[in-house]
C-alpha cells in the first residue's frame, strides 16, 4: 500500500530517466577508475620485481684465434656452455644447454646426450630421443677487430650457418 | 578484620600472599575450572582457545574420524616457524655466503643440525600430512553442504604447502638447490613450448618472462637467492597464515568438524556427555539460537546434537595436547637420526646425474621428462582445477560424515584402487620399455609429443573412468571418489618411480645398486 502511494506519488513528477543517472555515472566511473588504477598498480609491482639490469656475465665471449681451431676440432667450452667445432665448410658453436629443462648435454658417438631427463641430439643438434622441445640452438660466430673469434650466446642463427675466416 | 583495622599494610601483604589464586584468576578469568560454566567460559574467552567453540561434537573426537590429520599439518607447521626463525640467525641468503652459513648450521653451530632436520621434516612431513588430511575430508564428503569454498582455501594450502617446501630446497645453494633451481626455472619457461608452436614467443614470451620472474635474470644466480629467501621466510609464510585463519575461521562457522546425519554415541562415551542439566545450568535443555545458527540451513536444527557434545575443556583441549606431543616426539626423533641432504657447493658446470627434485616433485619430474609444458605446468594446473571444481561437480547432499559414504563408495574406491595401479604400472612399463613417439618417429613435430604422451593419455583415462563411474552409478559422488582414488594412486606411483626407479639419464633401474658408475 504504501509503496503504491509512493510510486503513484512519483511517477508525474519524475521523468523517466534516460540512460543512467548521474549518480551511477559517477558511482560506476569512480569505481572503474578505481579498478584501472589497482591493475596498473600491480602492474608496476611486477614491473619492478623484473630486474632491469642483470649481473651476469656476458653472453658474449672471445674463444681464442682462428688458427687455435684447425679442421676437424671439437671444443666443449665448459664456462661458456658452448661447443665449437670447425670442418671443412667452417666454424661453428652450438649450445650445450638442453633445452628441455637446462641441464648440460654431453657429447656421445653420436650426437649429444643430456642426462636429465634423457633428450638425445644428433651431431647437428636435432632432436632425436626424448622430451626436448626444440633442437640445441647454433650460435652467432664473429671475428673480434684484434684477430679473436667471438661467439655470442645470445644470438641463435640457422642450423648449417658456418663461420669462414 | 573490620574495615577501621585494615591497614594499608595488611592490604598490601593480604594481596602478595594471595598473587598466586588472583593471578592464575586473572590468567584464566575464572577461579576454579570445576564447574561447567566455568569450563565454558575458559573457551570463549582464551584468545587461542576461541576459535573452537565451547562444546565438542564428539565426533569430531573419534580417533579414527579424523585421525588427527589436520591438527598434525598445523604443529608441523608451528614447528617449521619456529625451526625457521632460529635458522634465520645463522643463514645468509647471498651467493658468497649461503652454503657456508648452511654448513656453519650443520657442523659449528650448537644444536644446528638438530634444528635444520626438524625444519626440513617438519616442512616435508607437512606435505605427507596435509595430503592425508585432504584424503580424509575427501572420503568423509566433508567438503559438501556449505563447505564448498573451504575446500578451494585447502587446495590453495596444499599448493602454498609445496611452493614453500621448494623454496626452501632452493636456499643452501648446493647442487640439489642449483639444479632444482635450473629445473624449476625452466619449468616456468615452458609455455614458451606453445608460443613456440603458435610462432608468437618474439611478441609475447610468456614463459621467458615467468622464468626471469622467478631468477631475476636469465640463469639462477646473484639476483635469485635473495627473492626466494624473501619468499619462503616472508611472503609465503604470510599468505599460508592468512589462508589457514579463514580456513579455521570457515570450519567453526560451519559448526564444527563434520558428522554423520544419525549418530548415536558408542555406549562407553555416554558417560563423558554434557547432558544439559535440569534447571540453572548454563546450556538449557531447550536450546536456544542465535542469529547465525538461524542464518545457516533452511530450519533450525531443534533438539540435534546437544545431546551429544561434551565440554571442549578439557576434553577437546587435552585431545590436542596428546596430539602436539605424539607430533612434537616424531619429528624430535626422526630429526635426531635423520639429516637433512646437504651437497657439494652449486656448480653450474656439472648437472647432477641423475639432477632429481626433491622428492614430493619427482612425480611431476616423470611427466616433465614426457613434455615439460605439459608434465610441469599443464597436467598440474588441471590436476588442481579438478581437485578444486570436485564440490561443485559432486552435489549430492547424502552420506557426509561417513568414510569412503557407503558400501558402495567403498567398493568403487577400492575397483578405482586396483585398476589405477593395474592401468599406470602398465603405462609406465611399457613406456620403460619400448619408449615413446620420438623413439619410433624421429621427426615427429613437438605439437605431438606436447599433446600425445603417457602423462596426457593418463589423465585423459583417470577422466574418462570416473565418468563411467558416474554413468554406471548415477551417482556424482562415485565418479568423485574414482577421481580422488585415482589421483592420489598417482601422486605415490609417480613418485615412487620418479624417486626409487629413475637413474642416470632418467633411465629405469630396479635399484640404486645397478647405476653405471659414472
């Protein structure tokens, strides 16, 4: 009853409101500010947990001079995490991180054999046994202005890409 | 003694005398604890008591309701704070210093050694406790009727429980944290496995970015150390507090422990009952109701189960005292033999071989070693989802309070028992044994062995079981229990064979005793 009589009350003199009201306009909009500004607040939290400079060393590394590599040369770098092999066609560096959980691969008869998990490489680092995603990556090689060969880790160039001096 | 007579003297000395009564007055609020309201009242106004409530469900009391399982998780807890705290002292999170100051703990410091095994065995047998806590409110159906969420808190906990196990196995920086670490962050970068095959990893490196998240760099190092320190001794200790305060808080408001609909008390505990008594008792034989015993269900529960609470002090309270103590002596005397691992110094040069995780992952470390994507972040994460949708997919209201429900819960959990051991023993023999998909086709692209493997095809058949359970049953409940059943027969499999029948190159072996020298 008495909520008739208020409505009936009401209904002349109001409009029908069109939209939303302005204190919901307000209400939702600061809400939504609200909201936007959290998420930008926890981006920049997470942001800030990503470290902007890291202390490690370069991945970017001298190996020695060219004629240190004759054919036929196999090198596993162990600090570097790299071999570096020269044939005929060249010199080039693949990595010796498995890239199925990180462990170091050694070198077999064949190939590469990581001892975590069991992923087998063959000789030009791809996958041949094993849970590895992806085959070891070849490394950039470059010649250094003093005469060095230079290897950067960083840098994956494509399966058969040698290095002539 | 009149008033005029009372010198300030005499008040003064009546008090010291008397300290010993008003103090333990003061202390207890309450002078004596023989009568019931006073036992009462020693509840309700104890702040670490309060969270119980004045009278016990005996239920709630049988031995072999619960078992003591959650209690046991939280002492384990309370043990591995203060353990920790005291580690703290010593330990110095840097790269120069950790392995130092964790061997410092090991072989100088006074009583080290004991207090670092209890750290680790309390923390490591939290794992073993908590996952049988869940097994029994799993089988009791306790996570029904108004306990749905509460259910989700336990999951988050199990899931707090294991990342802070890890963190710590992360921090003596010897070569089990170094490799564990390498492992767990490459873990984190296997979605790259899928943005990979969606070629989008250049734009949108999902997983490169959880790795370097969780080392603060590209390999484990100086900047990794002090964030997972910070993580186990702050944030996560934080968070697990804070779960575990609504976990409780939920558990009372629901009105205790869980119970069957009908019990009767056993004949020999009916003498212990708090029968309301007659007239000027505190707990009337009418019962009366608050506000929130109102809010809760369709009608008040009328003349239900006050007949059949005792007093939680004492018996309640020297329940958990005997519990605190059997605990306490475990992990006391399991720490006095049993040394926590400590390896050589961490060098990145020379993975450990076989390099194992601790033990509570080397089930997730046999699927990682079919697909890292899958085996470490993808398996677990619906594992997970499932564990926690399991009240919302099983509704039914009957049988709360009873083990495994009824004759017919017991039978399906004992056919999902055995054919999960059959079906799993026989998965992984034959992976052991003729290999997988990349043995047979060596180009095989890698969407295949990411999507077809024996961990995805095992989860794929624990589904599709319990939907036949719930098809031949007609009971959502069944399917729960085959799920729950197979799930925790592949939680001790797994790792049973990631720990015991994994060697060198994750090959199998039968035993320790047949590893190739290397």
């Amino acid at each position: 009853m008495n909520n008739n009589a208020c409505c009936a009350h009401k209904d002349p003199h109001k409009k029908e409101p069109e939209g939303v009201s302005r204190r919901d306009f307000l209400g939702l909009a600061g809400i939504g500010v609200a909201i936007a500004a959290s998420f930008t607040a926890i981006a920049g939290i997470f942001r800030m947990t990503k470290a902007t400079v890291h202390y490690e060393e370069s991945r970017k590394f001298k190996i020695g001079m060219p004629a240190e590599f004759p054919v036929g040369t196999i090198k596993k770098l162990d600090d570097k995490k790299v071999f570096v092999f020269a044939d005929t066609e060249g010199l080039y560096a693949i990595s010796c991180i498995c890239t199925h959980l990180g462990c170091i691969v050694s070198p077999t008869e064949w190939g590469f054999q990581c001892p975590c998990h069991g992923s087998k490489y063959n000789k030009d680092g791809k996958v041949i046994g094993g849970p590895a995603p992806r085959p070891l990556p070849w490394l950039e090689v470059s010649l250094h202005e003093d005469g060095n060969l230079v290897v950067d880790a960083a840098k994956e160039v494509k399966k058969g890409t040698k290095f002539t001096v | 003694m009149s008033e005029s007579t009372q010198t300030g003297i005499n008040k003064f000395v009546g008090n010291l005398i008397g300290i010993k009564d008003s103090f333990l007055g003061s202390f207890l609020r309450s002078r004596s604890l023989l009568s019931d309201r006073s036992k009462a009242a020693v509840m309700v106004n104890n702040f670490f008591l309060h969270v119980q409530g004045a009278k016990t469900h005996i239920n709630t009391l049988r031995p072999t309701y619960t078992f003591g399982m959650g209690l046991i998780s939280l002492y384990l807890f309370f043990f591995a704070v203060i353990s920790g705290v005291l580690l703290m002292i010593y330990y110095s999170p840097s790269l120069e210093n950790a392995y130092d100051s964790v061997k410092d703990i090991t072989n100088v410091v006074f009583g080290g050694n004991l207090i670092r095994n209890i750290h680790k065995w309390a923390g490591e047998g939290m794992i073993v406790f908590v996952m049988f806590h869940m097994a029994r409110v799993f089988f009791t159906s306790s996570y029904k009727k108004g306990r749905e969420f509460n259910w989700v808190v336990g999951i988050v906990l199990l899931v707090l429980t294991f990342i802070l196990n890890f963190s710590g196995y992360l921090l003596p920086w010897d070569q089990l944290a170094y490799w564990a670490m390498v492992i767990g962050a490459n873990i984190a970068g296997s979605p790259a496995e899928i943005t990979d095959i969606l070629g989008i990893t250049k734009y949108f490196d999902f997983g490169g970015l959880q790795k370097e998240l969780f080392l603060g760099g590209t390999v484990p190092g100086k900047a990794t150390l002090p964030r997972v320190h910070f993580f186990h001794v702050m944030f996560l200790p934080i968070i697990l507090v804070i779960f575990l305060g609504v976990h409780f808080w939920r558990v009372r408001k629901d009105g205790g422990l869980t119970k069957p609909d009908e019990f009767g008390p056993a004949p020999v505990d009916e003498k212990f009952l708090a029968l309301p008594e007659k007239k000027g008792g505190i707990f009337p034989t009418n019962k009366t109701y608050g506000l929130m015993e109102l809010a809760h269900g369709k009608t008040p529960a009328v003349d239900k189960d006050i007949e059949n609470t005792v007093l939680s002090w004492p018996n309640l309270v020297w329940a958990e005292f005997a519990v605190l103590m059997l605990t306490f002596a475990g992990v006391f005397v399991y720490s006095m033999y049993i040394n926590a691992p400590l390896k050589e110094l961490a060098n990145p040069l020379i993975p450990e071989n076989p390099a194992k995780a601790p033990w509570y992952f080397l089930g997730l470390q046999e699927l990682v070693s079919y697909s890292a994507f899958m085996g470490g972040i993808a398996l677990p994460t619906l594992a997970l989802i499932g564990l926690g949708l399991i009240p919302y997919l099983d509704r039914e209201p009957q049988h709360v309070g009873l083990w495994f429900s009824n004759k017919q819960g017991k039978s399906v959990a004992l056919q999902s028992f055995i054919v999960a051991i059959a079906a799993l023993v026989g998965l992984l023999a034959f992976v052991v044994n003729f290999g997988w998909l990349r043995t047979w086709f060596t180009d095989i692209p890698q969407v295949a062995i990411i999507l077809v493997n024996p961990g995805t095809l095992w989860v794929g058949f624990v589904m599709a079981w319990s939907l036949f359970i719930i098809k031949k049953t007609d009971s959502t409940r069944m399917g729960a229990i085959a799920l729950f059943t197979m799930f925790l027969v592949s939680f001790v499999i797994l790792t049973y064979v990631g720990t015991e029948l994994r060697g060198p190159n994750w090959d199998f072996y039968w035993s320790k005793s047949q590893w190739p020298v290397h």
